[in-house]
C-alpha cells in the first residue's frame, strides 16, 4: 500500500486524463511508476559506480588547477 501527495497541478491532470479514458488514477500513478522506477534505478546505479570510481579531488587542489586560487 502507498499513499502520496500531489500538487494540486498533478492531481488534476491525473483526474482529467482517469475520466476521459475511464480508467482509474491509481491505474495511471502505477503505469507512471512502473515505467520510471528502472530508469531511476539505473541512473542511481550509474551514479553511485561513477562516485565510487572516480577519484575525488579537495577544493584546494581544483581551487589551484583552474587559478581561483587566492
């Protein structure tokens, strides 16, 4: 079960498209969801090989490399 709040802007796109497809709202917010949440889980996937990867550099030092250095 899941319970979520939407702007007033959302809530009534989804009401206007569920009466004129006769289909319900949570029919809609479920397709949403099932179609989004691998791209989301292959984006954070990404993200987190990439941070774990990737050297990560101190300020100072990037400070230097571009000459924002004072």
């Amino acid at each position: 079960m899941l319970a979520i709040r939407l702007p007033k802007e959302i809530e009534d796109k989804l009401t206007k498209l569920a009466k004129q497809t006769g289909r319900s709202k949570t029919f809609y917010a479920r397709q949403a969801i099932l179609e989004h949440l691998s791209d989301l889980e292959d984006y954070y996937s990404a993200v987190s090989r990439l941070e774990s990867e990737l050297p990560g550099v101190p300020l100072e030092e990037m400070e230097q490399r571009l000459g924002l250095a004072d």
